[in-house]
C-alpha cells in the first residue's frame, strides 16, 4: 500500500487537573508514537482547547481541535481513572467532534495511582468511542500506580513498557493504514 502522505496520529490527554501523573504518560506515548517512520504526532492537552462550559457538543467546537481531528488517521487517547470512571472534560471535549471520527482508528491507555492502571475507563470509554465512530483497537496500555513509573525529570522508569507500547503502536498504526485506505478507496453503498 503506497502511504506517501505521512500518518497523522495526535496523542490526546484528557484531564486538566493539576499534578496529573498521565502527563508523562502523554509524553512517554507521544515520544514512542514520535519514533515511528512515517508517522507524525503530536500531543494535544484538553487542559488548552477552548470549549465553552455552558453549552455542548459541536455548538462549542474547538476549531483548531477540529482540524487535528478531521487530519488524524488515528488517535492515542490518554485518560486517567477517576472514581472509576473517565474525566467528564475529555468527554466534553470529544463530543465537540462526530463527522471528524468516522472509520479512524483510536488506542487507549489507562491511567491510575493505583494497581488496575486504569483499566475501567478505558472500558467506559468503549461505547464512547464506538458512537463517536471511533474504531478501538484490541491493544490497552494500562499504566497502574503512574506516580511511580517515572523520576522527577519524567523519566521512564519502568521499560517493560516500552515493549508493551511497541505493540500497541503496530496495532494501532496497521488499523490507522488499513482504515485510511478504506475511507479513500471503498465507497460506503
């Protein structure tokens, strides 16, 4: 398959609290995504986007983010746990697009102080990602007790996750190709 045009895959971070541990996680995963041939990335903080709070959905639509979206071939979603469940500003902020989504594949990564590396809201998120015409792929990185899991300077500490992240990266970018080339090549009848 001829990819002459780079893929585009942002990696999101989806909270905006102060002293998030998924902030390294976001760089880690940016920089892994970084390291692909043929790949281009970059990291998109919900904690930036302008989205009005008293209002929803494509009514408050983030220009610049809808762009990245419209672009994307894939997308690396990093979202801590909270009170088991995902933050409601990144479902905010996702909502703001639908049309920008269709047929593009999207990896998740769970985050947590604790041991389940977040794995329940990734499994929230499942549904989520389905309506939004997101299409999941079957590689989670979880990353449990993140406080821990990087120094001072946000330094890697743990390189078991360097493997794991290369092959939730394959996964991610053979479904991000072969998905791109549908929406190019195969009409929806």
């Amino acid at each position: 398959m001829n990819m002459e045009r780079p893929l585009y895959i942002p990696v999101i971070l989806g909270t905006a609290r102060k002293g998030r541990a998924s902030e390294n996680v976001a760089k880690f995963m940016l920089d892994e995504t970084g390291k692909r041939e043929g790949v281009e990335t970059e990291l998109i903080d919900i904690r930036r986007l302008d989205l009005a709070m008293d209002d929803e959905g494509e009514a408050i639509k983030d220009a610049h983010f809808s762009e990245q979206m419209s672009r994307a071939d894939a997308v690396v979603v990093v979202v801590p746990e909270y009170n088991h469940g995902y933050p409601g500003l990144l479902k905010h902020a996702l909502d703001t697009n639908l049309k920008e989504y269709i047929h593009k594949a999207v990896g998740l990564c769970g985050v947590s102080a604790g041991g389940f590396g977040g794995t329940r809201a990734v499994q929230s998120l499942l549904p989520v990602m389905r309506e939004l015409g997101l299409v999941t792929i079957f590689w989670d990185m979880n990353f449990s007790a993140a406080h821990k899991l990087f120094d001072e300077s946000g330094a890697l500490l743990e390189r078991a996750y360097v493997k794991r992240a290369d092959q939730f990266l394959k996964e991610l970018i053979w479904m991000a190709k072969v998905l791109r080339h549908g929406r190019e090549n195969v009409p929806l009848e």
